[in-house]
C-alpha cells in the first residue's frame, strides 16, 4: 500500500499534486510519502511483536537524511554497508547501539570509525576481516561485538544479480565452517560473539527460501550454544519483495514473515534483527518526468522522457519492471497505445520499458515511475553530465527538497585542470 492517489484528476504524494512539486522543482524528480515510509517500518515492527527485536532499515535503499531521520526518530535501527552510511546514519541521529555494520569488505578505516562512533555489532562476512576487528578492537582497547554471517547455501529464487545466499555467491562464511569459524572467534581477546547473521537476496516473492535458510539458523544456534558460545542475537536480513506491478500477484506481508520468523525460531528466545530495505521504501517513493517527445518509428512509437537511466538504473540493469503512469488521471476507458519508454541518453540500453500500453500523454506531461523509492536515487549518476536529479519528501500537505538538484556549473567546477593545462 502506498500514499500515492489520484484526487480531483491529478497524481498526489499524500495531500500534494504532484504537478505542484513539478512546477517548483522542475522534472525530473524523486518524491517521498512520509507516511508510507512510516507505514511500511511499523508492519516490520508490529510483525515482531512479542518478540525482543530491532527492525533496521537496510540504508542502501534509500539514504537521504531526511528518510533515515524520520525512520530513525521512530525508533529504527540501521544496517549500514560503508563508513560514509555509518556516519549518514550517525549523522541523522541514529545512535551507534541501533546500527549494524554488513558487508564483504569493510577496510580497516572503516572498522575502526564504527568502533570510535560505537556500533551494535558488526556482521563479519570473513576470516581476514575477523583478524582485522580483533586487531583493531585490541588497539582501542575494546571488544568488537560481532554475528557471523553464514552462506545456508539456499536459493532465493530471485533475480540473478541480487541472490545472495548460494555457495558460489561471495557472501558470508559456508554454514558448514561455522562451528570452527566461531570457535577461533571465542579465542580471539578482541571479539565478542553475540549472535548469526544471515541474508539470502532481494526481492524475495516466496518465503520457502526464508524458511529453509531460518531452519538452518536455528540448528546452527543449538550447536554453537552447546559448544559454549552466548548466541543471543540472530539477524535475518533483509529480501522481502515488494509487487512492483498493480496486475501481478502480491508477495508475501511482514506480518506472514514475522509468523515465520516466530515460528522457526522463536523458542530460541533470541533477539531477532532484520534489515529491509525495498519494502520500507520502495513503493513510498515515486519517480516523475516529463513527455519531452513523442516519435513515431518504423512500426513503433517512442515516448522520449527528460529521465534516464542514470536517474533510474534499475531496468537497464535488472530488466525491473516499473508501473509508469500519467500524472494527469486519464479518462475511463480512454484508448491506450504501445510504446517504448525511453530516456535521451545515448545508448539503446537507455529504455525503461517496451511496448507497454499507455493513454494518451503529450508532450509536456508529466508520467510518474512506480516503486522507485528504493534503489532509484542511491543508484542515479551524472552519465551524459546530467544533474542528480532533486529528491522531495512529502507529510501530509507540506513538501521540501531534501536534496537540491545541482548546476550545471557546480558539476564542471567539481573537476579540477592540472596546472599544464
Ligand atoms: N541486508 C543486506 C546484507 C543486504 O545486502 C541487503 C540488500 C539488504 C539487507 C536489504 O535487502 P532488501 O530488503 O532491500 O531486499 N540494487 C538492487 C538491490 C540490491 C540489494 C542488495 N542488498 C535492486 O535495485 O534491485
């Protein structure tokens, strides 16, 4: 569900045409609902109720400061993948004990930041990187708290590019090395073992791959509590998928994942972390842009819009599919045509859907993408030096750029010419 309706004839973001937002910031643009963020992090919450459990938001979704900040104040925790997340999430107030620390090749500057701003745990994904932690720890004096995270060897049945959880995959440390990998961890002054970690892919549409990934969790459990280590703290990931088409059938609810979850393993009375990003916000961001041409081909027709790929990488790169529909509600029953939707960057990968049936939209209108609220602006780039593009965060019936598109000429002063030039 989302906040993004048609009123009076015009697309809104909660209570804001967003012909409104367009007229002032211009297009194209990424648009934000506060509520459905909002909306989305207490599904995950509530589903684990019950339960002792921290939601953290999987940040690379979606980063702004002003998301992480209104997820943050309601109480979420962050799973960070960089130094530079670890500080946007400190930046945005989230404190040190709600943010996890993922990712294959945390660097050394890394860790120690994290371990200065102080953190929850890091989800250690390697050997070497684990004799990194214990040194670094044992040089400031202090403990490095960490899960491990296992590879379960599950597929997850989604898009090749975005599984995680096989053996041919580089995440994690092979289930089957865990109890060795744990007990050099347990003899290691630096290291605190707290828990496991896991995480199998994105845009999960089937829990089945959960469940057998959670049910070896929770035999690894038992093991290493009977070799003697404190697991006290199982972080599941993140994955959940979200529809991405009104048509097709819908993927599972948080509130059925946390039934799993609660099912699998909650007679280990762990506290339970997951890390969702797509389905917090996905469906809360919208992207908008402009009909800039029309053009009839050789036996098909172009919509040319003034957003590419750069802006919204996604179906160059996955082959995603996004909902694109006009701002201007069109009339019921109105005819539609095929076109292929395409951007103005120059190459044939710049196409962000094929023949897809759309009513009339001229040139100038506006046409808005979808479930573009995750991994739409983290992705975006300046390919063809065109400008990010602005993101704007909607409550209610106020709006406010929350990150400016910049100039043309902040771009090529961002360069620098060597002095023989
Ligand atoms: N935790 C870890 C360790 C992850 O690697 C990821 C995503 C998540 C949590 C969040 O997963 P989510 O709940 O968002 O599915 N750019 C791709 C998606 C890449 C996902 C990478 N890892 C896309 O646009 O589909």
């Amino acid at each position: 569900m989302d906040h993004f309706t048609y009123k009076q004839g015009v697309l809104h973001a909660e209570d804001v045409p967003l012909t409104e937002i367009a007229a002032q910031v211009g297009t194209p643009f990424y648009v934000y609902s506060t509520a459905t963020l909002l909306r989305h992090y207490r599904l995950f919450d509530e589903a684990l109720d019950g339960m002792d459990h921290l939601v953290c938001y999987a940040m690379k979704a979606a980063s702004n400061q002003a998301i992480l900040k209104t997820l943050g104040d309601a109480g979420a925790g962050m799973d960070v993948v960089s130094g530079g997340e670890y500080a946007r999430a400190k930046a945005a107030g989230v404190p040190g004990e709600r943010i996890v620390f993922s990712g294959v090749g945390k660097t050394e500057a890394e860790i120690r930041a994290a371990l200065e701003g102080g953190i929850r745990q890091f989800n250690v994904e390697s050997e070497p990187e684990m004799d990194v932690l214990n040194r670094v720890a044992l040089e400031l004096g202090t403990k490095a708290p960490i899960t491990v995270r296992v590879n379960p060897d599950v597929d997850a049945r989604t898009h090749a590019k975005i599984a995680t959880g096989k053996s041919e995959n580089k995440f994690g440390i092979p289930i089957a090395r865990a109890r060795e990998v744990y007990a050099i961890a347990s003899r290691m002054e630096g290291i605190e073992v707290v828990g496991i970690d896991v995480h199998i892919g994105s845009q999960l549409t089937e829990l089945e791959p959960f469940e057998q990934a959670y049910q070896k969790v929770a035999e690894l459990t038992e093991t290493l509590r009977a070799d003697g280590h404190d697991i006290r703290r199982l972080d599941l990931g993140g994955g959940l998928g979200i529809p991405y088409t009104r048509a097709n059938s819908a993927p599972p609810l948080p509130v059925e994942y946390g039934a799993l979850i609660k099912r699998t393993l909650g007679h280990l009375g762990c506290e339970i972390e997951i890390e969702p990003g797509r389905l917090i916000a996905g469906n809360a961001g919208l992207m908008v842009a402009a009909v800039v041409y029309v053009k009839s081909g050789e036996g098909r027709d172009f919509l040319i819009l003034d957003a590419a790929m750069n802006d919204l990488i996604r179906p160059a790169m996955y082959d995603a599919h996004h909902d694109i529909v006009p701002v201007q509600e069109p009339a019921a029953g109105i005819e539609q045509r095929a076109f292929d939707i395409v951007g103005p960057v120059c190459e044939t990968g710049d196409t962000f859907a094929r023949q897809r049936m759309m009513p009339p939209v001229p040139p100038g209108s506006l046409v808005a993408f979808r479930s573009a609220g995750a991994y739409g602006a983290v992705m975006s780039s300046e390919y063809n030096t065109r400008p990010l593009i602005p993101e704007v965060l909607v409550k209610d019936d106020q709006f406010a750029v929350i990150r400016a598109r910049p100039t043309i000429d902040e771009i090529i002063n961002r360069d620098s010419v060597p002095s023989w030039l």
